[in-house]
C-alpha cells in the first residue's frame, strides 16, 4: 500500500475492536488490542466473540475479550481498557492463548454477576 511507505502489512497479525453507532452507521471508537508479526511464536489472534456486558453497574456496556497473548481485556463504553495476563504456567515459562469467551452469570440471584470461562 503507498500510503504506508515501505511498510508490508502481509507480514503482521493485529487484534482490535471497533464499536459503531448503529443508527448512524458511524465508528464510535476503535481498540488495538495485541500487535506482532506473523512469524512470531505467539501471534495477535482474537479467537472467541466479546462478551458484552454491563460489568460495574453503571448503566452502559462493558466489552471483555480474551486474546492469543493470554491476555484479557476489559474496555468500557468509552473504549479505555485494561488487561490482565490470565495465561501463563509459571512453571513451563509459557504464555498461553485465551480462545475461549466469558460468560456471566448471577447464579444466586443475589445481583452478583460471576465469570465463568
């Protein structure tokens, strides 16, 4: 592509989220989640459906999706987000990669909504 100079996109693996507005049609915000080339040995691979969720209770939609780096993010309606690494084995030195989704559920019907992978 010219408009990224020398710059071969065949030979990288992205992961992101983009959220539109769908009345208008129009992107609300996008999200990069992972970047890596694609020889890597842990490539940026989303694998699963984000699970949508109202995860603080303050009235608007939280997104949750699990990554191929073994990470997991959080973003709010607003697009800011933080991850935790959930995957990796002390022991083998090892990430591994979250190709499942979340799913909450409120078991006790206490209004206490529980993660379950």
């Amino acid at each position: 592509m010219k408009e990224l100079g020398d710059i071969d996109i065949g030979k990288y693996v992205a992961g992101g989220i983009v959220v539109f507005n769908l009345d208008t049609k129009q992107v609300k915000w996008t999200a990069e989640l992972d970047m890596s080339t694609d020889t890597a040995n842990f490539r940026a691979y989303v694998y699963s459906s984000p699970t949508v969720v109202d995860l603080d209770g303050d009235g608007y939609l939280d997104i949750l999706v699990g990554t191929s780096y073994g990470l997991f993010y959080v973003l709010d309606h607003h697009g800011n987000a933080w991850s935790l690494l959930l995957c990796y084995s002390l022991l083998l030195r090892k990430c591994f990669f979250i190709c499942f989704y979340a799913v909450f559920i409120d078991f006790l019907w206490d209004f206490c909504l529980l993660l379950i992978f």
